[in-house]
C-alpha cells in the first residue's frame, strides 16, 4: 500500500511541475497597506489548523481591513460534522481530487479565479493540491513556504528550519508582509 502511494506522489509531482509549467506568472507588488484581498490556503484537516486559520482571517478583516477567502484543503472523504463552510472560509477534500491529487470542485475555481493581491499559502506540510491552487491562481503576489522544487511557485518564499507549527509560520509571514512593497 504504502510502494503505491509513493509511486502516485511520483507521478503527481510530475505531472504537477508541468502544470506550473503551463502557468507563467508575473508578479505584482503592492504593499501590504494597500493590499485590499488576500487569499488564503492551508491544510485544514487537523482542527487546530482551521481554528488559527479562522483566527487569522478574523485579525486581518478586523485589524487591517482586508478582503480575505480562506480556502482549506480536508485529508478526508468527508468534512467532520463541526466543520462547515463559512462567509470567506471554504473547503475541499479528498473526494474533490483526481487521482494524481488535482483538485476539482466549485469552491476551487472560484478561489483560483479571483484577483487577489496576495495569496498567502499556510502550506506548511507540502500538500499537492493546495500546491496545485498556488501555481494557476491568478493572484498579484503569492507567499508560500520554501522548497527547493518550489522555485518559480512563489514571489516570495519563507525558510524555516526543520518543523514548524502553523502558529510559527504566520508570525514569520506577518514579519514579512510588512516589509513588501515599501520604500518603492
């Protein structure tokens, strides 16, 4: 079972790098200040993740006046009871991938089809299809972690050394996102 998975993580990433192939990208600096949507993408499927998720987007609606959709990706068939789509905080799962994990559904094409400003992608597990998102979103400036095979998938990538929690990686992006775009 285990070979199996394997070879199909193979063949996803290859066919994913040529996906990213077929979506060049040019990216658009704005500062954060003048930013006004940002898109959001994480792996939702441990509730911790979606609570500091839900507790992100909350901030910066309130505290920064941003537009945000938060757009989290369920390791699962099926949603767990509690968890349910909200105004700006939706989900897909495995049930929505093709068998080389490309997502399809509604919710998808509707986030990868807005123009936000940022993409900021919370995708700190290094999952295919929320890598998938990242590459065709036709987002001004995407913000994801750093991956050596990632190059050309973000503007702007964040290293981290060794493991690092959720709650970690948005203190290193907010660090970030107040320097981008100034002094222009």
């Amino acid at each position: 079972m285990k070979l199996g998975r394997a070879i199909k993580q193979k063949a996803a990433n290859y066919l994913f790098y040529r996906e990213l192939q077929k979506h060049p990208h040019t990216p658009r600096t704005l500062s954060f200040n003048d930013a006004r949507t940002i898109g959001i993408l994480y792996d939702a499927t441990i509730e911790r993740n979606y609570e500091t998720v839900k507790a992100y987007v909350k901030h910066l609606r309130d505290d920064f006046k941003k537009d945000v959709l938060a757009l989290g990706y369920y390791d699962g068939k099926e949603l767990p009871p509690m968890r349910f789509s909200k105004l700006g905080l939706d989900f897909f799962t495995q049930k929505n991938l093709n068998w080389h994990f490309k997502p399809s559904h509604p919710m998808v094409s509707k986030f990868v089809n807005v123009d936000f400003d940022y993409l900021i992608c919370l995708n700190i597990e290094r999952n295919i299809p929320l890598k998938y998102i990242s590459a065709v979103t036709k987002a001004g400036f995407k913000i994801g972690r750093y991956e050596k095979s990632s190059q050309g998938l973000y503007d702007f990538m964040i290293s981290v050394n060794g493991n690092v929690l959720l709650p970690q990686f948005i203190d290193l992006v907010n660090n970030y996102l107040k320097h981008i775009g100034k002094d222009k």
